[in-house]
C-alpha cells in the first residue's frame, strides 16, 4: 500500500532529497524517472513523493517551477535578500546595479540590506553610502542596515510557502546575517581575504531554513554575475527607472544611447537618474556585446 505526499525541498545531501512535508522532513531517493526527463530537483521544488507502508519513500513527480536561479541552483525564488558590504570588500554601486539587473531579469524582487556598516569609523563614508542608496529607496527598493529592522520586515512580507534567497558577493555577511536572524542556524563564517578584497565561500551548498510559513536559503557567495545572456537591447528594461521613463521617449525602443529627445539622457541630465545608474548600463551593453565578463570581475 503506498500513498503520495507534496512537499518542498530544503536540502540536497549525497543524492538524498530531505522534502518538508506536513508529516514532517522525509529523507528520500528520486526515482529514475528523472534522469529519462532529463530533470534535477533542486533545492525549492516543490515536488511529490511516494511513501509505502514500510515508510520506504521515493520522489516521484517534480510540481511546476516559477524559476530556478544560481548554482548551485535554488528553484521557486519568491524574493531576493541582497547583502552588499559597506566594507571589507568594499561598497560598490556597480555590483550592486549588476546584482539588481540580473534579477530583474529574472523577474524576481529584491530588499537590499547593507552589512557591516558598524565597521566604518569614518562617519563622512558612511553618509555617503547611504545617501548612494537613497536613490534606490527613491526608485523602489527596500533598504536595510538594521538586522532587527530587517527581521520584522521579513515577518510582514514573507508569506506561506514563499522563499526569500540571500544573494551578494562573497564576504558580504551573508551567513553571519543569517546567524544573526535566527541564532540556532550557526552557519559556518569565514575570513575576509585582505589581498583579493573578497571573502571565501563558507556556505558550500544550499538550504532552507523555516521562517514563519515561509523559508530563507542560503547560498554560496558570488563574486560575479553573468550577464551575456540577456538580450542587449532588452537591457533597458531591467533599469526599474529607465522603464519607467522611456514611455516619454520620442522613439519606441530606445536604447538611450545617441537618440534624439531621449527622457532617460534627459533625466541623467537634470541628476533625476544617477550617472552611475546610466554608467553602469553603458558599461553593461558592452559587456554583453563582447559577450564575455569583463576581466577585474571574475
């Protein structure tokens, strides 16, 4: 006698599936199926699993996924809780602007959290950061630098079943964040290595931890984001602001780049749009154009 039970995946351990189910965490194989389809359950599927009355399982069906993101990959990404460092390594606007293209692209949404903004001793510096990102406040994303702050944001919006993952640079305080948020984690930390001003990967694989009716993943660091896959001329449309004001352009389609009565270059003009913002599209078409991730990022 076998009956059948859905779950989520929270963790992928020497070919196991550990499935959160509403009996609890079942330890199980996928069957063969998988490998005919050509399909690898990921952590965040939703999937079904078959169950005897010896209590032998097996995952039999993979439900319909919203996406699937990174490597190792996370599937079914509801949110995006980007960790970008105020020091150690560095802020950096460009990174930033690379991680929220990207994840725009994948039409996922994204809270930024600043970390280790207590490290700065010069006050002037960190003014300076959080005035660069009042301008993402401005154009619509949510900023943090408080942990508590942080957590009771995460207990209004994560919703049952929805997964917020942590994404940002290695070093950025992904896991010691995490920590923090729920202190009976312990995930690993590491060093920041001094020469290459990034951090080591600490987090080796993938997993969800519980939050309220949802769950949180925490994934390896990435020092670099490829975007050649995009399209070049859809870039314009993972730029939040550029979307919104190319409906005043003279032509439909515009890149911004040398067209006549652009209201994007006309927005740079008058300091509505950062010239970063616009700097950092530039610098990204290029790279998409030579297809290839520039050198100093990697």
């Amino acid at each position: 006698m076998t009956r059948l039970a859905k779950g989520t995946v929270i963790s992928l351990i020497a070919g196991f599936y550990d499935v959160k189910t509403d009996e609890g965490v079942i330890r199980t194989r996928a069957r063969g199926v998988f490998r005919q389809k050509k399909q690898k359950p990921a952590v965040g599927d939703r999937v079904e699993i078959q169950i005897n009355d010896q209590g032998t399982s097996y995952l039999v069906k993979l439900l319909p996924r919203i996406n699937r993101i990174g490597r190792p990959a996370v599937a079914n990404v509801s949110h995006v809780l980007l960790v970008i460092s105020a020091v150690q390594p560095d802020f950096s606007v460009q990174l930033l602007d690379r991680f929220l293209t990207f994840f725009d692209w994948q039409k996922v949404n994204v809270t930024i959290y600043i970390s280790k903004a207590d490290l700065i001793r010069d006050s002037s510096k960190l003014s300076a950061i959080k005035k660069e990102l009042s301008y993402y406040q401005k154009i619509g994303y949510a900023v943090f630098d408080n942990d508590q702050e942080l957590a009771a944001a995460l207990n209004q919006n994560i919703a049952k079943d929805d997964i917020w993952t942590l994404a940002g640079q290695s070093g950025a305080g992904k896991s010691t964040l995490l920590n923090k948020l729920k202190k009976d984690i312990n995930q690993k930390t590491g060093e920041i290595s001094s020469v290459l001003n990034r951090g080591k990967h600490t987090t080796r694989k993938v997993d969800l931890f519980n939050w309220g009716d949802g769950f949180i993943a925490d994934t390896p660091g990435f020092s670099a984001i490829d975007l050649t896959p995009i399209k070049v001329n859809e870039l314009k449309d993972y730029f939040v602001e550029f979307k919104k004001a190319s409906s005043k352009c003279k032509f439909r389609g515009c890149q911004h780049l040398h067209e006549p009565k652009c209201e994007v270059k006309r927005l740079v003009e008058e300091k509505e749009i950062i010239k970063s913002r616009y700097d950092n599209y530039l610098g990204m078409r290029k790279e998409i154009e030579d297809g290839r991730i520039p050198e100093y990022l990697k």
